[in-house]
C-alpha cells in the first residue's frame, strides 16, 4: 500500500525455489528480503522489482531470516538433526555458523548489544558480530613511499596510488587492527600489483572508524594501449587480521572518456557517475560533458541515481500526450509523475525533448531524492538572479545550502540556462551521494 492507500502488485519471480515467501525484513542494502517455507533459499526485492535467491549449503529448511547492524541478513536453518546461523551478505554470499549438535535454531532478530540472538530449542544463543566492518575506502588522494601519481583522488592507468580504506569498530571495546592486501587484479590485458600489501591501524576506539593513518596500501595499473573494458574496474582483497571477513575493495580507472581530461573540474564527478552505471556517454569513447540534457534523459539519470542500476520502473501506460509508451522513455518519465517528482510542462504534455533548465534541475533533484511530498524551507533571496519570489527560489537555495551547488558565478544561479551534461554529474553525484570509491 501507498501513503495515499493506493496498491500495487509485483510478483516474484521464483525460479529455483518453488516456494512460498513467509517472512519478509527490509535489509540493511535497501532491499526486501525473504524467507521461502520449507526451502534453503532466500529472496532479494528491489523496490523496483529486480530480484535475486540465493542458497545456504546446509540444511533442509531456513526458519528465520533478520537484518543485521553490520550490514548482512542472518538466517537460522536446520536439517532436523543438526543447526545452523547463516551470514548473507547483500551480494548473496553465504558464511555458515554450524551450532553444536542437537541445535534447532528458530526465530532470529538483531539484540539492544548489536549482536544476533536466536531461539534454539529451550535455549537462546547468541552471535557476537565484527568487531569490524568495511567503512571507507581513499584512492590516490595522497602520495606515500613508492607512489607515482597526480593525486587527484581518481586511479588513472600507469599510475601506482596510495590506497587507504578505512573500518569501523562496531564493539564495545577498542581492538587493534592490522590488514593483509591479497590478489591484485582485473580485467585481461593490463597488469595489477600491491608494491605495499600491509596497513596497520593502530587500536580503533568502540564505535568509532579510522583509516591506516601512515601505513595503507599502494596500488599500481599498467598502461595498456587499449582499455581492457570501456568501463574498468581493478580490484584486491584486503584480510583484517581480527578475522573478520574479507573484504575486496573495488578500484575504479578512470581515464574513461576522451573529452574529460583527469585535470578537468568535473573528471571525478563524471567518474563517479559511470562507474555508478548511471551513464555510458555519448558514444565514441566520448562523454559530451557541454551538451545540454533533455528532460527524457533526465527522467532515466535521477531513477538510476536514486535507485541504482539495476532499477527498472513499471511499464508505461501512456501518462502524457507527448510520451507513447512506445517511446523509451516513457516508464522512466511515467514513474517519476508518479512519484510526484513532475506534473508534465501543462496541457498535458512532459516535452522529453525540452532541455532541463538550472531551474527545474533543483526541483527535479530534491523531489526525486525526499519525495513527492517534500518542500524546502522559505526562500531568503540568496542569488541575484533568483529574487525569493520566484517559486523556484526555495528549491535552488535548497541545493545551496546542500552544497550540491554554489551558482554560476558573480552570485548568480543563471536560473534557465541549460544544464549541460558536466554540470548533471556534479549534481547527481552531490545530490544522491555516489561513490567512487568505498564499500
Ligand atoms: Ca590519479
Ligand atoms: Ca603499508
């Protein structure tokens, strides 16, 4: 059901188990996740309806399935003879904690301590998490022993970089932390290497996150004289010596587009928009990054922003007169009505071809970010060229006081000039808070 009370239906699609969903939890990913009746499997849900299952090794029967605070699902199975408490983690990989024999773990839920606790047949056990999680991670925002770089926080080809993750302590005691780096890789046809494979952390206070302060990891990629892939993503296992679980970072090259030099002001933004899959250019290797955005476009880069991407909105069903549902664009502009994010450009019409002006870039950013329903505080008269009573004034000094934007320039925000594809990944990147680089 909706606020407004309204229903809608999304079926699962249930390829392996054959089963029944019965408990549902909202996880700690931004996904629903489920229970099946008598199965191994358990669901994952995107709020836009994409779907995955995954199983646990053991066992004849999940019983239970909760969120827990370091990020994972928990499930609690049995074979009838023997027990198990299983860790899920958003990606679907599996640890399993076999209990001692004659275990029939039941109901499971997340404790006041942070810790798992679960029914088990007259007894109650309980699972300590961490002390560890992944919480951070710095790429070439320094330069250390060894390095050889621009430091402009992306990885470029031929570059060795500093790299610097950093975790979070999620006990009630402070616990010292070293990581071994493992297994630089990526895709064929360039080459990876930890010259520096050790990071020490020192002790990490309860409840607090530090990175490896002066001793972290260096990074380094060939220069190939092609791409190994359009989109490159280089990668390495870093082991905490608590044993907590291992965790691969992901390291991103950047250098991906012709007409985006890494000296460029809006090179890391337009990165860090790629590598979020919410964009893949203009074609040719090139990105566009003075072209103007058309209002059909937009629709397509705030759902993905918002939602990820793997996000697919419902079919279209013809919303506005300008937009067939034939058109490409018309369940991504559909969903954003929808959403109450756009009421069309009247008459009934949305004009997909219009470019998106500074303008209604604010409204379309914040509304798609807080909802249909949000609207920001009074307008105060902050830019020259947008006086408080513009009805646009309180959503553009909104996005100032975010910080996703500081104006044009001369203290104006140049309200109808075009947003250019540049300027989209600053605010997209700054709005929804994309990464680059972290966990
Ligand atoms: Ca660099
Ligand atoms: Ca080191």
């Amino acid at each position: 059901m909706l606020p407004g009370g309204q229903y809608q239906n999304f079926p699962i699609p249930t390829p392996n188990s054959g089963f029944c969903p019965q408990k549902i939890v909202a996880g700690p990913d931004g996904n629903l996740w489920f229970q099946y009746g008598l199965s191994t499997s358990v669901g994952r849900l995107s709020p836009g309806g994409a779907y995955a299952e995954f199983s646990v090794p053991s066992g004849l029967a999940i019983n239970d399935i909760a969120a827990g605070i370091d990020g994972n699902l928990w499930v609690t199975y049995t074979d009838f003879v023997d027990g198990w408490v299983g860790r899920v983690t958003p990606a679907g990989q599996v640890t399993e904690f076999p209990l001692p024999a004659g275990s029939a773990p039941g109901g499971i839920t997340a404790g006041p301590d942070g810790a798992m606790w679960f029914a088990d047949g007259y007894d109650v056990g309980r699972i300590v998490l961490g002390p560890f999680l992944p919480a951070g991670l710095s790429v070439d925002g320094a330069s250390g022993t060894g390095t050889s770089s621009n430091v402009n926080g992306v990885l470029e080809p031929g570059e060795t970089v500093l790299v610097k993750p950093s975790w979070s302590n999620i006990s009630i005691s402070p616990v010292a932390l070293t990581g071994a780096g493992s297994s630089p890789t990526g895709p064929v046809g360039a080459t990876y290497a930890l010259p520096d494979a050790a990071a020490n952390y020192g002790s990490i206070a309860a409840g607090t996150t530090a990175d490896c302060g002066s001793n972290c990891y260096t990074f380094s990629v060939s220069n190939p004289a092609t791409r190994p892939a359009a989109h490159w993503d280089a990668m390495f296992t870093e082991t905490p010596g608590t044993g907590d679980p291992a965790k691969t970072w992901t390291l991103h090259v950047g250098k991906s587009f012709n007409d985006v030099a890494p000296g460029a002001g809006v090179y890391r933004f337009v990165e860090t928009l790629f590598h979020n899959g919410v964009t893949a250019g203009c074609g040719s290797g090139n990105y566009c990054p003075g072209n103007a955005t058309n209002r059909g476009q937009m629709a397509v880069f705030l759902l993905i922003s918002r939602e990820g991407l793997s996000y697919i909105p419902p079919d279209a069903t013809g919303v506005f007169a300008d937009v067939p549902v034939s058109s490409p664009f018309a369940k991504w502009i559909e969903e954003l009505a929808f959403r109450g994010v756009t009421a069309g450009c009247g008459g009934g019409n949305y004009c997909p071809n219009n470019p998106v002006t500074r303008a209604q870039m604010a409204v379309f950013l914040l509304t798609t970010l807080e909802g249909g329903l949000y609207s920001p505080p009074p307008a105060t008269g902050v830019f020259l060229d947008v006086p408080a009573s513009n009805p646009f004034a309180k959503w553009i000094e909104e996005l100032a006081r975010r910080g996703v934007t500081a104006g044009c320039g001369g203290g104006n925000y140049c309200p109808n000039d075009s947003v250019t594809r540049g300027q989209m990944a600053v605010f997209l990147t700054t709005t929804f808070g994309l990464r680059l680089y972290g966990p």
